[in-house]
C-alpha cells in the first residue's frame, strides 16, 4: 500500500485494563496494514499504560502518547494534531473493531469519493449483542442528511458517537474542526455535526465491523449526576446553534434533542438537590421556544412525553415533591419494561 493510505487510529485510554488487550488486538491485526495506532493514556491509574507499552515494544506502528487526566474532549483534539494520515478514526478503549473494519471502510470512501464513511455496530450486552441500526439504510447521504441521520435514535440511525466512522483528516483540519474542550458528554456530537456540514457526500456501509460494550459505569450510561452529565445541555444549544442555517427538519430534531437531554436528566434527579441543581443549568428560554419541536417530534417517547405535560405544571408550581414521586413511577415502569424487553430477547 501506498504511504497516502495511511489511516491514523486514535485511541484514548483511561483506567480500561480490564478490556484494552481485546481492543488492541482489533486494531494490530487488522486486514489493512498501513496504520498510526495512537494511543493516548489520559492520566490512567491501573495497568493500562503498561499494557500500552507492552503492544509498542511488539509493533512499531504504535505511538504512546502520556498525559495528565484532562478528558476525552482534549484527549481526541491532542489525538487529532498528532495524526498524519490520509484517514482517521476513533476506537473507545473498551470497544473494539471488526477485523476488516478499516480496510471496507477506506474502500468505500475511496470508491465512492466520500470525506466520510459510516458503519453499523454491534452494542454488546454481557454475552449479548444487537445490531445498529436495525434495518438497511441507503449506501449515499449528502452531508445535511447524514447529520439528520445520525440525530435519529441509534435504533434507526448510526448514532452521533465517532467510533462507528471513519473521517478524511485533511478536512478536519482544512476546515478547522475542534473538539470543544469545556464540554464532557456530547462533545463528539457537536465535532459530528461540524464536520458533517462540510462533506458533499457520506457513505454508509450495511455491514456491522464495530463493537460497542455498553457498560453501566461508562459517564454516559451512569445515573450519578454530574457536572460533566450537565454539560450535555450546553452541547445540545450548540447543536441547534449549528443546525440554524440547514433544513427546517433538521433544525427541528437538533431542538426536541435538547429538550430530551433536559427530561433525561431530571429523571435522573434522586433528591431536591438535584432538582435544585438541574433547573439552575436549564436554559429557560430554550425549554418554552422549542417545546413544540419536542412534542411533535416522532422520535420522542411516551414517558418523556407524559413527564413534559406533567413538569411544565409542577416545575412553574415549585412541586418538587411531586415530580419526586412522577419520577419513581416512571423509573418503575422503566425497570418492567426493560425487564420484559429482556425476556423477549432472550425467549427470541
């Protein structure tokens, strides 16, 4: 192969010793052989380093980067700078690829002059694993619908994560695309979008080559709040802010999103505290203008519906007691019904 195909493989790494050798694998062994394997240990304090070092003193192609805990926002953007090749992806530590995973996607790119390939996964529950999306999209998207796509819920689009893609890095940088280092979750959402404004043309590959663990304890999965789950409300006025100047469904979609993101989290909300906290981060002005999008939204479920209705009441009430206890019963009915679409899946 020629140096032009050479793909840069950025791989952020904090504390996932319990799954990096997997991840490692996955990319070494991978059918296209010319790679920048960049691996960045953002202050781990477990074993991963070493484990790091261990695969580079076995393949030359490996680049350790060390740095101190700054997260995943600068990780990427350091990973981004260092890269040298014509492509770039994105590996999550405790994910891993298929074993032609670079090489299709490099492949459709170059046979379809896209800047950009998408892929589906596989999300992977213990033993189990679901495909994503579901069904057969079609192979070509402009760049306007592929950031419609990737806003739809990962059931039926390809997601708003980077890992599942594959990226022309000369136009990353021709066109001066950063990952916003203040935000924490959702940060690859908004890089997405940016990018996504700037492609002609995206090409969607119907097989599954990544494989994403869905852990409890991952940031975005936790229950625990945070002030780095908080910023994914400021990411989402980000996203409407970049989706302004695109078609109006588009625009739409990008709003009854952050207005999900805000039901989301007082869900999560375990005490007054909480409540108290979320409310303060809330943009106000941005809940009563782009209500409408939330609702009439297709996308949006039943229980965040039935909350909206019912929050807009008690939250101007000052009811915090009450959307305590709507809160519970929806969580309840959460838990059935997550334990009803289990035993589906298994009893299938």
């Amino acid at each position: 192969m020629k140096k032009k195909d050479l793909v840069s493989v950025v791989i952020p790494i904090y504390n996932t010793e319990k799954y990096l050798v997997r991840c490692l694998d996955s990319v070494v062994t991978q059918t296209w052989i010319d790679l920048e394997i960049i691996l960045l240990d953002d202050g781990s304090t477990d074993s991963s380093l070493k484990i790091c070092h261990s695969y580079a003193s076995q393949d030359d192609r490996i680049i350790i980067i060390e740095k101190q805990n700054t997260g995943i926002s600068d990780t990427r953007e350091i990973g981004v700078q260092r890269a040298t090749g014509k492509w770039i992806a994105f590996l999550d530590s405790d994910d891993w690829y298929h074993k032609s995973f670079i090489e299709q996607m490099v492949n459709a790119c170059r046979k379809y002059k896209t800047d950009v390939a998408f892929c589906r996964f596989y999300e992977v529950y213990g033993k189990e694993k679901f495909i994503y999306p579901s069904a057969e999209t079609r192979s070509i998207l402009s760049g306007a619908e592929a950031i419609y796509n990737i806003l739809l819920p990962n059931t039926v689009g390809y997601f708003t994560s980077l890992w599942n893609k594959l990226y022309c890095l000369e136009l990353i940088k021709k066109e001066n695309i950063h990952f916003n280092r203040k935000l924490h979750v959702g940060e690859d959402e908004l890089w997405l979008v940016q990018l996504l404004k700037k492609c002609d043309s995206v090409i969607c590959i119907n097989s599954p080559l990544y494989y994403y663990r869905n852990r409890k304890e991952s940031l975005s999965r936790s229950s625990i709040l945070s002030l780095k789950k908080i910023s994914n409300i400021e990411c989402k006025k980000l996203v409407i802010q970049e989706t302004f100047d695109l078609p109006i469904h588009i625009k739409k979609i990008s709003e009854a999103r952050y207005y999900s993101v805000c039901i989301s989290l007082l869900l999560q909300s375990k005490n007054h505290s909480d409540l108290k906290f979320i409310k303060e981060k809330i943009d106000w002005t941005y809940w009563k203008k782009y209500r409408k999008s939330f609702l009439k939204d297709n996308n949006t479920s039943v229980r965040h519906r039935c909350f909206f209705l019912l929050s807009e009441l008690f939250i101007s009430m000052n009811l915090c007691f009450l959307i305590k206890l709507i809160i519970k019963i929806l969580k309840f009915w959460q838990y059935i019904k997550f334990k009803l679409k289990h035993c589906f899946r298994w009893n299938k």
